[in-house]
C-alpha cells in the first residue's frame, strides 16, 4: 500500500493499475465519547452538541431546529454546534449528557408547545424506563426556554437533571450537570412508520415519479401491458385519488420501479430488469422492501398472455395473497389478490426512477469515522510515489489534487499534528490504518502494530520495511512484506 522513489517492478504493478493508485493520509485521532445513538433502540442522529462547560447551548429558537452554528462533530470536547433540523421528518427527540449517563427520550409534541412549569410526558429515561411526567417550562418570551429535565424543573436544577438550556445560560442550571458529565446533546428519530399516507415519493431517498395508482377498493390495476408504460387512462392525480388512472411511460429514462400501497405501510424497490421479462413463479431481484432493508429474492410471476400479470410481491407469490403483501397487479384482476391488501391500505401506486450513478471508487476519507486529510497520491500506473523522504512529510510536489488525479503529488505534512496514518488504494478496497509511531522508526522485516484494515478489524502486527538510506523505504503493506 505503501512505497517510494517511483519504485515499480511487481511491487507497483500488482496493484495500482488495479485499484485506481493509492493514496496517504492522516489525521489527529480524536477521542470520542459513548455512543448515547444506540440509546433506547438507536437510530438517533445528533443535532446539537454543547460541551462540558458552564453554560448551555447558544442556540435561541427554542429547540425549532432553525439554529446553525459552529462545525458539526463527533469529539466530546468540540465547541457547541447545531445544525437545522426544522424540516426533518422525525417524531421523538433524545436529551443526553456527552458521558451518556443522563438522559431521556420525549415526543416531539410533548417538547413543542408553550407550557410552564407544566407535567410534559417523557417516554423513558435514565431513570425510570417506563412512562411518566415531569414540569418542565417553554415559555413564549423566554430566550432560555425550553427547559427539559429528568425530574420537575426544581429539583433538577439542584440534583443535575436538567437535560436542555438555551441562550448560554449557566448559574446551577448548568454548573451541576455539564462539566461532571461531557457536556450534552440532542438528537432526534422518527419512531415507528417512517412514511406518511400519500407521501410514499420520499422512501428510499425519493426522486420517485408517480405514472400508475389504483384506489382503495376490490380489484387491481386496469392496465394489461405488463407494465410497459404503454398506455394511459383516467385523469392524472395523486397516491390517494379516488379512481385509477395511469400516464404512459414508456418513454422515460427509468431503471427502478418503487410499488407501494397509498399508505406506504407496504412497499418494494426493484430494478427495471428484474420486472421486465418473462417468468413464472421464478425468482426475481428486490433491492429493498418494507419487510427488508437488504437486496433479496422473491418469487413472482410475468408470463405471456396472462392479462393480470405481472404479480408483483414482497415475498413468494403464493404466501403473499394471504399474508397482503401483493403490491402490484393488472387486468382488474380481483379475488384474495387484491382483497387482502387494497382497501385496507389505501389503494396501491406504481413510481419510476433514474436511480443515482455509483459513487467515484474511493471512499476512503470516510473510513473509520472520518477525520482524515489527504497529503500524497500516485495515480494507477507502474511506479510508486515519487517521494523520497520515507514518509516524512518534507516532500513537495505535482499539483495538489484529488485521490483520483491523472498526477503524482504531495503537500508537506512534516509540521502537521497527527497520530495516526491512512493507507489506501483509490478505489478503497484496499487499506490499512497505522500509528504513526509504529509507521516512523527504523526497521527491517520488522513486526509493526497495524490498528486495523481491509482483512482485518482488529489490531494485528505486519512485517514491514523502513531502512534508513534505503530511498524506496518504507514498504508499507496488509500482510507481512
């Protein structure tokens, strides 16, 4: 992963043609705090951060997720950030002190409103896992406000319980909680169904185009042309019209099709190809559905002549019309098909998409949590990096770029505070992160500490080679050299 002096032979040419070069980066490794994300079921993300100190968050729009300040983070110690959350979709927020040992889980409506000294409920908390209420205060000129806590605002202020602050205030508000326990955070989820009736366009990222719906009632879709896009009937209208109605769509430039009931309780991602075609009972690609987060097989049916076909279904055909899970169908087609599933769930609707280019190979800057800063490339190619001044940091030269340039270069990074070294081929799929104590030094087949990499998740030792005048020095690789 690692050499110099445009050394080339077998050392370079096994890999970097391959793997689109290889990159160097470092980064100071910051210290992160316990991950209070996992808490009460997980899927939390952080919005706001303010640090161990002695007064609250600076933000002034009373937890309406308009604020935007400071440099998002995740190290206990940052200076206090918020980014705007006013238009996510979420439904519950999360109060937690940076050590996560304080901490409560509330109902965005319970949160919102104007109270003061008021009982709010909170689902759970540090201190009690079931529902209870506690008085907190949001009052409608307070620039502080809201105050959230673990127990009634008056005794929290004494004990350490108070969870949430505005507008920097400090005094014991602040001075019992936040210095003894990392500081705090807010985050925020969406608990339970993710998409609202009619507002199935946004699953999966969205991007959706909306041509076919059926509505609530006994029988599918009208259309016999197997989901061509051919043909066009009814008035073009919304996920929850009262009539079917399709758009031709033939013509578009589409390679995935979302089914999905009009209350987007049941739904299924899944390429143009693995819809098109002719099959039956055979099993067919799904990317994703509401039953499963990962791509899976399912058995469907799209034969000749068959005028209700394609049977399109989160499972096996045949277990789906019991269970509901049929999403789509044509030729008004009736019976346990279309009985289980639309009138109970809004009707159904068929959506089309270009989906979105792979990213460019080379995600390594994100590995390991992120954080790292790219200092030297070589492109693919026969030789290794130019560079001769064995990982040093002194060497100058090429054009600073991107992990993809066509080029050879590197900025100095001698003067840099960092700890820790990236290894990494362009595409990502090979790398290794180290230490750059166990990088630097003097050695010769030498067992060096690897953190962890590509082959292995844990820390292991390599043989590497870093011999002083030796100007290809340091070979730096996965396994021992």
């Amino acid at each position: 992963l690692y050499g110099e002096a445009s050394y080339g032979h077998i050392y370079a040419s096994k890999i970097l043609p391959f793997h689109f070069g290889a990159n160097v980066f470092i980064r100071q490794k910051v210290e992160q705090g316990p991950n209070c994300g996992r808490l009460a079921g997980g899927g939390w993300k952080k919005v706001r951060h303010v640090p161990a100190g002695t007064t609250w968050h600076p933000s002034r729009d009373q937890l309406r997720g308009t604020a935007r300040y400071g440099t998002p983070s995740e190290a206990m110690s940052a200076p206090a950030w918020s980014v705007p959350f006013n238009t996510a979709h979420y439904n519950e927020f999360l109060f937690a002190t940076g050590d996560c040992q304080k901490w409560l889980v509330a109902k965005k409506w319970s949160v919102m409103g104007w109270y003061a000294n008021q009982p709010r409920f909170v689902e759970k908390s540090s201190a009690n896992h079931h529902r209870y209420k506690a008085r907190w205060y949001r009052r409608h000129r307070n620039r502080e406000d809201p105050w959230i806590s673990i127990v009634d605002h008056g005794p929290a202020v004494k004990s350490g319980g108070i969870l949430y602050g505005e507008n920097n205030v400090g005094l014991a508000h602040a001075s019992t909680i936040l210095p003894m326990h990392m500081g705090a955070n807010v985050y925020i989820r969406q608990k339970g169904k993710t998409y609202t009736p009619g507002n199935c366009k946004n699953i999966d990222g969205g991007d959706w185009l909306l041509v076919r719906h059926v509505p609530a009632g006994n029988r599918w879709h009208p259309a016999k042309d197997r989901l061509a896009g051919r043909v066009a009937y009814g008035i073009p209208g919304t996920e929850l019209s009262s009539a079917a109605w399709s758009v031709r769509f033939a013509q578009e430039d589409f390679d995935e099709f979302l089914f999905a009931t009009g209350d987007c309780e049941k739904w299924l991602v899944a390429k143009k190809n693995q819809v098109y075609g002719t099959y039956a009972n055979a099993p067919r690609w799904v990317q994703k559905s509401s039953a499963r987060n990962s791509r899976y097989r399912a058995r469907w049916y799209n034969r000749n002549n068959v005028r209700e076909d394609p049977w399109i279904s989160i499972g096996d055909h045949f277990p789906s019309i019991k269970s509901g899970n049929i999403v789509y169908g044509e030729g008004s087609y009736g019976r346990f098909h279309a009985t289980t599933v639309l009138p109970k769930h809004k009707g159904a609707n068929v959506f089309i998409r270009k989906s979105k280019p792979a990213p460019k190979p080379g995600t390594a800057a994100q590995l390991d949590g992120g954080g790292w800063r790219l200092v030297r490339h070589v492109p693919e190619g026969l030789n290794w990096h130019p560079a001769k001044d064995q990982l040093r940091g002194t060497a100058k030269y090429g054009k600073k770029g991107g992990p993809h340039s066509s080029h050879a270069w590197s900025i100095p990074f001698a003067g840099s505070k960092f700890d820790e070294f990236l290894f990494a081929t362009g595409d990502g799929k090979k790398w290794l992160i180290a230490k750059k104590a166990s990088v630097l030094g003097w050695y010769s087949n030498g067992q060096r500490r690897i953190l962890k990499s590509s082959v292995r998740g844990s820390p292991y030792l390599a043989r590497w080679y870093r011999r002083k005048g030796v100007r290809h020095d340091p070979h730096l690789t996965l396994r021992d050299y």
